[in-house]
C-alpha cells in the first residue's frame, strides 16, 4: 500500500515526518511559508547555490509558452516563474500568479511590480485543490517547489486538470529522488545537517528549514509521480531528471 493509500483510508498526513490529521497541514505548512517569506528569495540562492535558476529557465523553456497563452503559475510564490512568463506572453497573453500563502503572494506582487511588470499578471490567493477558475481556462499550468506541500496531491492533479485548456500542459518542477547513492548520501547530510543551521542564520528560522528538507524525502518519486499524473488524466506523461535527479520535471498534457 502506497503512503497515498493509506493518507485516503484514514484521516491523516504527514508533515515533514510528523504524521498529522489532513485538516492540521495547511495551517502547519501555512506557518513555514508566513515565516519564511521574506527571505525565501536569498534563501533559495544560497541554499541551491543559484541552480534553482538553472531548474527553473528549464521549465520555461519545456513549457513551449507562446504569444497570447494564458499561464497559471501554481504555487509560484515569490514570482520567478510569472516574471519570465509575462515578458514571453506578451500584451496579449495573461499570466496569473497563484499562492495559498498570502505572505508569499505580497512579496511575490511587490517585487514583480517593482520591476515594473504590472500589464499582464493577476494574483490569485488559491489552494490547488480546489482551484477558483472555470474548466479549460489555461493554456500551461506550472507549479514549481510546490506540489509536496499540498495535502492531498491527487486532489490538486486533478483540479489543475480540469483547469488546462485541451492541448494545454502541465510541468511540475520538484525535489525529487537521486539517481546515485552517493549523490544521496552527500544530498541527506547536506539537507539535515548544513540546511536548518543556514536557515536559523539568514531566516532566523531552523525549524522550517527542517520540515523543508523532511518534506522533500517524503514526496512521491519520479515514477510514482507520473504514475499519479496519469491516473489524474494527463497524457504523454514524462519526466527529466536535473542534477543528478535532485530535481525532476514532470510534464503531462491534456488531450
């Protein structure tokens, strides 16, 4: 029985590697991301040594994002996803920015609208289980770091789902399984020894920290994802391993 099972016969989830009942998690992971807002965007440099731009230039270009598309960028926090977005949309194009967390959306709108792309981008405070928009409304869905904080994943792959227009494309960029035990040897000791003492310095906050790294080990792997993606409808589902398998991005279409 997967973790997923079991999660759906009972009533609860994890967090991190605290087991908790499923109406617990969102205020849980919601207090991660209150406290570490502000200064997620140092933090994802420092911690990823700046690759996560590497991970996430990636996604763009495996999106095939045009002129004119509508995009929701799930999850998309601070808004590195939307700025590129916008720019590659054009004036005719839309791109909506969604976050459950309301602390993250600000300082994603703020800093967006510092740099002046204001024509073309919407927030949204949304959980992507049950997204707030009409069926077939989007012609690419990203959600990037985001999908292993959600309660229930098979719930949001479906809503993200009934959201993408036909032909439309789903990219999912996420921490995923390494591909070699040495890679992930040196990737857990890093993440539970370095990680929370680098974010009680720079975030003043360890403990979230930890339940990153925790929550990241306890999200499905690459195979099981895709597994998840099909039996949620998408089509041609695959995924590309980057660095080493540290990250994958899934991608699925709707046909």
């Amino acid at each position: 029985m997967s973790l997923q099972d079991q999660d759906n016969q009972d009533n609860s989830t994890h967090f991190g590697y605290q087991t908790v009942d499923k109406s617990e998690k969102e205020s849980k992971v919601a207090g991660v991301f209150h406290s570490v807002a502000a200064q997620y965007d140092v933090m994802n440099d420092l911690m990823s040594f700046g690759i996560h731009r590497l991970w996430k230039r990636f996604t763009i270009d495996a999106s095939g994002v045009r002129p004119g598309n509508k995009v929701l960028d799930l999850a998309g926090g601070t808004g590195d996803l939307t700025a590129k977005f916008s720019q590659l949309v054009g004036k005719d194009g839309q791109v909506v920015l969604a976050d459950i967390n309301s602390s993250m959306l600000n300082v994603g709108r703020d800093k967006l609208r510092d740099r002046g792309l204001v024509q073309n981008i919407e927030y949204v405070q949304a959980n992507a289980q049950h997204l707030p928009f009409e069926d077939n409304t989007f012609d690419i869905i990203t959600i990037a770091f985001g999908l292993r904080n959600v309660t229930d994943k098979d719930e949001a792959l479906r809503s993200m789902y009934r959201v993408l227009k036909p032909g439309g494309r789903l990219l999912v960029l996420e921490f995923s399984k390494p591909e070699q035990e040495l890679i992930s040897k040196a990737y857990d000791f890093y993440s539970f020894n370095i990680l929370p003492k680098m974010g009680e310095l720079v975030a003043k906050d360890g403990d979230s920290y930890q339940y990153l790294a925790e929550s990241i080990r306890m999200h499905p792997d690459q195979e099981t994802l895709k597994d998840m993606m099909d039996n949620a409808g998408f089509e041609q589902t695959s995924y590309k391993n980057l660095t080493g398998g540290v990250v994958a991005l899934h991608k699925g279409y709707k046909f």
